[in-house]
C-alpha cells in the first residue's frame, strides 16, 4: 500500500491527467491503457514536446480516435459496428470539449 501511494505521488503529472480520463485512463480498455506503461507515455510525450497535462491528455484522445478510425477503416466481418463508433463519437467529442 506503501509502495503504491508512493508510486502515484512520484507519477508524472501528465500520466497521471491521461490515467484519470474515462475515456482513455486506466480501465477504459483504450490503447493507451492497454498498450502504453507510464514509462512509455512519458517518453513518447518528451519525444513530442508536450509538457501540460492538457497537452497529454489531447495526446491520449488523439491516439484512441486514430485507433478507433483505423478499426472502422479495416474489414471486420462485423456488419454492425455500433459500438465502435459510438466510442469514437464519445471520443472526439471529449477531444473538442478539452
């Protein structure tokens, strides 16, 4: 318990924005959750220059909305793809709201 109250008081402050979105932070399933350890988020943010926590939660948006469109764009055998791009819309629509 320790450990981890120490863990999160040391997180970068923009992980740390990106792990508390609903959309795309920890437990949303999204690429960034799934995909992303807090050490690669902090490197691909320094790789690209961002330095607010608004900046690096737009990233994580971004990301999710270019991995939802790719999802849309590629043949799935799924007539129906509701859910996707319902996730998509709820995405983009946080994205314009930040």
């Amino acid at each position: 318990m320790k450990t981890e109250r120490r863990m999160r008081s040391s997180m970068d402050s923009r992980v740390a924005a990106i792990r508390a979105n609903k959309l795309v932070g920890t437990g949303s399933c999204s690429v960034v959750d799934e995909c992303m350890s807090d050490e690669d988020i902090v490197s691909r943010l320094n790789q690209m220059g961002i330095q607010s926590d608004r900046e690096a939660e737009q990233y994580a948006l971004r990301s999710e909305v270019n991995h939802l469109e790719g999802m849309l764009n590629c043949e799935s055998g799924e007539e129906d793809m509701t859910e996707i791009k319902c996730a998509l819309r709820a995405v983009r629509e946080a994205l314009r709201s930040l």
